[in-house]
C-alpha cells in the first residue's frame, strides 16, 4: 500500500520529467556560438544550428526524437546554400546542390565591339566575323554567322 501511495504521489513528476526539454550551446574560443541544439528527454528534439567562427550559419537542421527530420541546410561562409536535404523520420528522402551557371567562354582571338560581344552571347550574327576553319580545312563558320 504504501509503496502504491509513493507511485500515485511521483508519477506526475515522471509523466512532467518525461518531457524535460532544453538548450544546449557550445562556443568557439573567440566567443562566437558554434552550435546551438534543442533536447528533449535527453535526445535531440527540435531545431539544431551550427555555426562557423565569424558567427556565419554553417548548418540548419531539425530534430525529432534525436531523428533527423525536416529540412536540413548547408550553407557556405558567405551565406549561400551550399547542399539542401531532406528527412523523413531518419531517412534521407532527397538531397540537391545548386546548380552551378554555365559560363560562356568566349573567344577571344579577335577583337568585337561592345554591342558584338552582346550579339555573340545572345548566339546573334557576329558582325564582321571571320570564317573558322578545322584543322582538317572544313569551313565551320562562313562570315557573319554562328
């Protein structure tokens, strides 16, 4: 009876500890915050943040019951996202990189006014262009055009 009576009296204590949640952060030697993390029940629980030294968001993720899940970000020291991922209890469901820009290389072994060089990188006539020829003598480009 009496230890029935001590279960009754603690039991909202373990039901309330059950769901003991906090805040947990780290430094770097220069007093920048390098991680802030989320807990709950001892586990990762919420949102969880890594920094790099110039106090620049490194990583964003979330956490749900020390599984990821959510949307976790990457980012690069000057702020851009550098991989993007997704979660689903644990489970990685799809993870993409930003595509990179094409750059056009131009050549540059003959001289374009301002307005050509526009004309070439729209892929317009390049005016007063010289044919291009293969190694092999085969005409690629005739005077003019692309």
């Amino acid at each position: 009876m009496k230890l029935f009576l001590y279960l009754l009296a603690i039991s909202p204590l373990i039901v309330i500890g059950a769901n003991i949640t906090h805040e947990s952060k780290a430094y770097f030697e220069n007093g920048q915050l390098s991680v802030q993390t989320n807990y709950k029940r001892g586990e990762r629980h919420g949102s969880h943040k890594m920094y790099f030294p110039d106090g620049a968001l490194f990583l964003s993720a979330n956490y749900s019951d020390s599984d990821l899940h959510g949307v976790k970000l990457t980012f690069s020291p000057n702020g851009k996202i550098v991989e993007t991922e997704t979660w689903v209890h644990g489970r990685l469901q799809s993870t993409s990189k930003p595509k990179k820009k094409k750059v056009r290389k131009v050549n540059t072994d003959f001289n374009l006014d301002e307005q050509a060089m526009k004309n070439y990188l729209n892929s317009k006539v390049l005016p007063n262009c010289l044919p291009t020829y293969r190694l092999e003598g085969v005409l690629i480009k005739s005077v003019g055009t692309l």
